[in-house]
C-alpha cells in the first residue's frame, strides 16, 4: 500500500512535465490522472484501513490517509475529471493541462499532508500553479487578479511558516499534534495562514475578485477544490488538537454568517456562488468530524453552478430575469440549487443533515437561521425564467461534465441514508420553503449594495493584521 500511495502522489507530476512531450495526447493524460484520484479515494473510502505514512523523521515528511482525507481525494478528482472534460474541446494549449495536472497533484498532497513543514511546500507550490492558471488568458485583468492572489497568499504563508519554525522550537517536530504544546503565538500565526489559504471569514474575502475575474473552468476549480486545501488543515488539526476544536467552530460559524449574508444581497451571478463558496466552507468547519462530507458534496455543487453559469447571457441577475434561459440549464441550475439548499435526493441534503446533528447547542440555532439564508440566495437562480430551445446547439464536452458532478450528487446521497428520518425531511422542506418565500415576499425586489471596501488589495493585508490580533486575544483565552 505505501508504495502505491507514493506512485499515485508522484504521478500526477511525472506527467504534467511530460504533457509537453506528446501535447496531443495532453488532455487524455490529464483525464486518467483525475480518474486515479478518484479510484485511490474510492479505495480509500470503501475498503482500506486507516494508514499513515513516515518518509523521514521529524524533519521530514508525514503522511495520512483516513475517511476524511479520502472524501477530500474524491472532491479533487471527480471536480478536476469534470474540469477537463469541459475544456475538451477549448484549444488549451499543453501548459495550461501541465499546470491544471501540477495544481491537481499538489492539492491531493496538501490533503495528505500531517506535517507543518510539508503542508508549506505543498500550499506554496499550489499557489503558485494557481497563479499561472488564473493569468492563463494574459489579459491586463487577469494579470493584475493573479499577482493580487499570489501576494496575498504569500503573505498569508508567510506568517504560516514563522508560527511553524516556533512549533518546531517548542517540539522539535513538525507534526500537527504539536500544536497541543506549541506557543500560543504560533497557533496564531498558523491559523492566520490556513484561514487566508481557505477563503474563511473576512480573511477570505480575495475570493470574489478571484473567483469572478478567473475564466469559468478556472472559478470551478477554484471554488470546488483549491479553496479547500487551506481548510483541510484546520479540520485535521481540529480532531488532532481537542483544543483547537472550539476555535475552528468559533470561526465557521462567524463564516457562514459573513458569507451568506454577502451572498444574498449579491446581482453578480459569480460573485454570488463566490460568496456562498466562503459560507459552505464555514459549514466545513462548524462540525470537524464530519466536514469531509460536507466538503465533498459542496465542492460537486459549486463547480457544477459555476461552469452552469458561464453559459448564461449575463452575470447580472436583473438582466437574467427579462430574458429566458435555456431549460436544459435550468434544470442543472435547480438540481444543483436543490443540493446545496438541503432539499432531499442529493448529496446536498444528507451531508447538511450530517453536519446540523454533530453541533454544539450554541451553533444550531445560527446554522439553522444560516440554511434559511442559503435558500434565499439560491432561490435566485431558481426563480429564473426559462424556455425550450430546441435550436440550441449544446456541445458534448458540458453534458460530460455536467454529468460528472451530478451524477456523483446522487450517488453520494447514499453515503448518509440514515439522514431519511420524517423529522429530518420536514425540517428541510420547511427550511427551503422559508427561504424561497422569504426570497419571493421581501428580497426579490431588495437592491442592497454592501460595500466591497474590504475587498480592496491594501485592505485584505490590513485585515490579516486585525485577524492576527484576534487570534491573539483568541488563544490566550
């Protein structure tokens, strides 16, 4: 086993430098990879024991591989498959499939990863292909977001990598475990790293103009899968680290609210699911143990949603509601609308069930108003209009892809059939009625323009030092 975990990690950068050398044969190398992903995370869920894996000593490099890490594997593949296959027929040239499979590699390994020092190279490594993916096009535009995104994340790691050089002072290892025992400044300093890294709370807040200037299959891959590679960590050390536990909760809740509320006052289809991005991660977070679950179903949704969206006329929602859709898209838009409400048959639901019934008393009652919200957001996309087109000519690439990520929607639903109890249903028809005649009675004639000051290059930097300080003041408490 150990030496088929350290081939299929290897792999995807054996092959990404060689997509060079046969460019005709780039996509098909790139889609067998995503497909190794997803037999390895399969593997892993359904029949291997729990197993890690020490290639060096303390100064080295610590693997593990668990359920948790095996429903973040299955994100990446099934999320990275679809992505491909949407850009099948694009003409991408060989460098854009090199990094996609370089990108897809790193994040499997920033999931394994059970070390400080390895996760840095990891996260470091995936910043920089996720740069030279965001400025694939070489648009001004793109330029300018990719180098915002890369020194925003640099300077996140490197306040990251000062609080890990503290924890090794303290344990002389890297291990995550060593955070029990390590300087209350360096847990500070850590967690501001990963929660900049995973879009959480107000440090997140680059997403938006990441996410909405990126290219389509850019913001897909983004939103379902790089996102979580900064999140994954803190799940990790939530359930390594008892506590650091209520901390992680503090800051998904905190997250869920900022995000859906953005979120539902939002006209910018991509800014929208950006924003939502930012409140399903908090759900990732809230509930620790079970937040593989959670992820993985939230990454199908959100890349479904947003490569669905870049087939509209517009990203404005006042424009989409005087011109009709095609229906083939509305129903992708629903179906995935649905999941990510809650509403039963989909993944959506048993995860959220999932999640609700593993919080602590404080949380449900703010989760549950958070649901609420979700639905009201999504309800845009729903109560869209639409109309048959039967001229419309649809290429075979997007229903692939399209049928990837939904098809997996449901079969993910059965992960969790205990989620099917009368009370559960109720409560998510209940939650999802609420939301849409909310959406209906009050915030479909809203326009609330909230102000994006904190979104500002100079701003997101400032913000991580207000966030440095209260982690500060967190810790110590």
């Amino acid at each position: 086993m150990a030496s088929l975990t350290i081939i299929w990690l290897i792999l995807p950068f054996m092959v990404g430098f060689s997509i060079y050398l046969l460019p005709r044969w780039n996509r098909y190398f790139a889609v067998a990879i995503a497909a190794m992903s997803v037999i390895y995370g399969c593997g892993q869920f359904f029949g291997w024991a729990p197993f890690s894996l020490t290639l060096t000593d303390s100064f080295g490099v610590t693997l593990m591989f668990d359920q948790l890490t095996s429903y973040f594997i299955l994100m990446n593949g099934l999320v990275t498959a679809a992505v491909i296959l949407y850009c099948f027929d694009k003409q991408k040239s060989p460098f854009f499939y090199t990094q996609l499979v370089i990108l897809h590699g790193v994040v499997n390994a920033a999931f394994c990863c059970a070390d400080l020092i390895s996760l840095y190279v990891a996260l470091e490594t995936l910043g920089v292909a996720a740069f030279l993916l965001i400025t694939y096009p070489r648009s001004d535009r793109s330029l300018w977001v990719g180098l915002r995104y890369l020194f925003v994340s640099n300077t996140a790691m490197l306040f990251y990598l000062i609080g890990t050089a503290l924890v090794y002072q303290a344990n002389h290892s890297f291990a995550f475990s060593g955070l029990a025992t390590a300087p209350r400044e360096a847990i500070a300093l850590i967690f501001l790293g990963l929660l900049t890294k995973g879009g959480i709370f107000i440090s997140g807040l680059w997403l938006p103009l990441t996410h909405g200037e990126s290219e389509t299959p850019i913001s897909a891959l983004f939103s379902g899968v790089v996102v979580k590679a900064g999140v994954f960590p803190l799940v990790r050390c939530a359930l390594l680290v008892p506590e650091l536990e209520p901390l992680v909760r503090l800051f998904g809740v905190g997250t869920v609210l900022l995000g859906v509320i953005y979120a539902i006052f939002e006209q910018d289809t991509k800014r929208l699911l950006a924003f939502s991005s930012i409140s399903q991660l908090g759900f990732v977070l809230a509930a620790p143990a079970v937040g593989g679950f959670y992820a993985l179903t939230h990454g199908l949704v959100k890349a479904s949603l947003f490569l669905t969206a870049g087939q509209l006329p517009s990203r404005n929602f006042r424009e989409l509601c005087s011109q009709s859709m095609p229906r083939v898209f509305w129903w992708v838009l629903v179906l995935a609308c649905a999941s990510m409400s809650g509403l039963p048959f989909l993944a959506g639901y048993s995860s959220k069930i999932l999640t609700m019934q593993n919080l602590l008393p404080w949380q449900v009652w703010v989760l549950n108003i958070a649901a609420v919200g979700t639905a009201i957001a999504f309800a845009k996309f729903i109560f869209l209009p639409c109309q048959a087109q039967p001229d419309l000519q649809l290429k075979p690439n997007l229903y692939w892809a399209i049928g990837v990520l939904l098809g997996s929607l449901f079969v993910a639903n059965s992960f969790y059939l205990e989620a099917y109890q009368p009370s559960n249903l109720l409560k998510a028809l209940v939650t999802t009625g609420a939301g849409w005649l909310a959406y209906g009675l009050i915030f479909r004639g809203l326009t609330v323009k909230l102000p994006r000051m904190f979104e500002e290059f100079e701003h997101l930097i400032g913000v991580m030092s207000l966030v440095l300080t209260g982690l500060f003041w967190m810790v110590l408490v």
